[in-house]
C-alpha cells in the first residue's frame, strides 16, 4: 500500500501595524487579534509589520488601499479582519490545528460593548459628562465581571453545587477565538485610562482581575501586545484632559 503524503503545510503570511520605531508591533486590537489566533492555531506564519506611511511595495500591489491587518495564504489576499478569523478557523482544523471556536455563545458576545464606552469615556471634552460617562463605562466593566464569575453549564454538570466560576478565561480554561478579539481592546483600555484618566479597573471586579492576570500569564498574548508607550501615542491626540 503506498504512503499517504502528509499534508502540505500552507505559506502564510500576516502584515501587521509596525511600532513607531519600527522594530515591533504597533497598537491594533485587530492586528494583534489575528496574531493571536495564528499562534494559538500552532501555525508557521510569517509577521510582516508595516509603516504604513511608507508601505512596502508588495503590499501595494498585494492589495492596494487596504488596510491592516492583511492575511496573505498561499498567494491569496484577504483583508477583512472577522472575515479572516472565520477562514483561519475552517482552514486551520482538527486534527492538525486546535479549534478556537468557544462552546458558549454567550462567550463570544461577552464584553462587546466595553470599548465602545472607553471610547466614549475617553474622548469626551466635556467635563460635565466625565461622571456619566465614567459610570457607564464602569457598569459595561462589572457586567463583564458578573459573566467571568458566572458558571458555565459545564461547569455545573460537574458540580452542580458551584456558586462561582473557576475557569481561566471567558470560555474555559484555555484561550479561544474570543479571547483574541476582547483582551487586546482590555489592554488597551487598562493602559490609556490609567495615564489619561487616573482610572484603574478595580480590584473588587475579582472576575475580571482575575481573567487579565491569567491572560498576562500566556505568551500568545503578552507578547503580541505592543508596549505602552505605542497605546499612549495613539490616544495623545484623542483624549481631552479634564
């Protein structure tokens, strides 16, 4: 009987936002999310960071007027972030690759309208809106809290009796397509509201705190995050100081 090849393994390239010096990752929860999500799939990529005002000429021509990140597989071009991560995951699947999609599809919704209220919170020049606008951005933080506490159905199929969740991260206990897409916005947040709004997320969010502290502990994404400094810059020329 002949030998089965083995699976040739695809070409993959990934362009990303470069620091400001160049020599890292520049800050984009999009790029970094994709970044993430090639390392958890235990993929061979390449990273490609780009100044993008002055774009290698093959990104001109691969896709001209695109923005990052941009996912180059096998000589094809993609350039749609959700669109990307949907591929990788129906592309890069058991059993040569861990799937990433979560069990819960609460899990995937968790969180989803925290960046919006920074956003908000951050860039408000009205000093007489900054309570409000604090709170809100606070009451999205605790309803995040809340999830992360919350157990998981198969959390109580094994003890029925629990009361609060264990589990690492927001679908489990390993680091999932959600994860990819929420904790770099977080980092971001945890960054530019202590520098321009002396805000901390606070320790009695034990869920929360608790789910940074584990995510800080894996290299697929403490080290995809680009330094403060990166964070700091993009947000100087948006923030209205109170």
């Amino acid at each position: 009987m002949a030998q089965q090849k083995a699976p040739q393994k695809p070409k993959i390239e990934l362009f990303i936002k470069a620091s400001t010096d160049c020599e890292g990752v520049g800050s984009c929860p999009f790029c970094q999310r994709l970044f993430m999500i090639l390392w958890l799939k235990e993929a061979n990529f390449t990273i490609n960071t780009v100044n993008m005002n002055r774009a290698p000429e093959v990104l001109r021509t691969l896709a001209p007027g695109a923005q990052l990140p941009l996912l180059v597989y096998n000589s094809e071009v993609k350039t749609d972030t959700n669109k990307i991560e949907e591929f990788l995951e129906a592309t890069l699947s058991p059993p040569q690759y861990p799937k990433l999609a979560c069990k819960n599809r609460e899990s995937n919704t968790a969180g989803d309208d925290i960046f919006r209220k920074f956003s908000a919170y951050i860039k408000n020049p009205d000093p007489g809106s900054n309570e409000g606008l604090e709170r809100s951005f606070l009451i999205s933080l605790m309803k995040l809290d809340r999830f992360l506490l919350t157990p998981h159905p198969e959390e109580l199929d094994e003890n029925p009796n629990i009361t609060e969740s264990k589990r690492l991260f927001l679908d489990g206990n390993k680091l999932m397509l959600a994860d990819c897409n929420l904790l770099p916005k977080l980092n971001i947040i945890k960054v530019a509201c202590k520098e321009y709004r002396g805000f901390d997320i606070p320790e009695t969010l034990k869920g929360l705190t608790r789910y940074l502290r584990n995510a800080y502990e894996q290299e697929q994404f403490r080290l995809t995050c680009p330094n403060d400094s990166e964070i700091l810059r993009v947000y100087q020329s948006m923030v209205k100081h109170m």
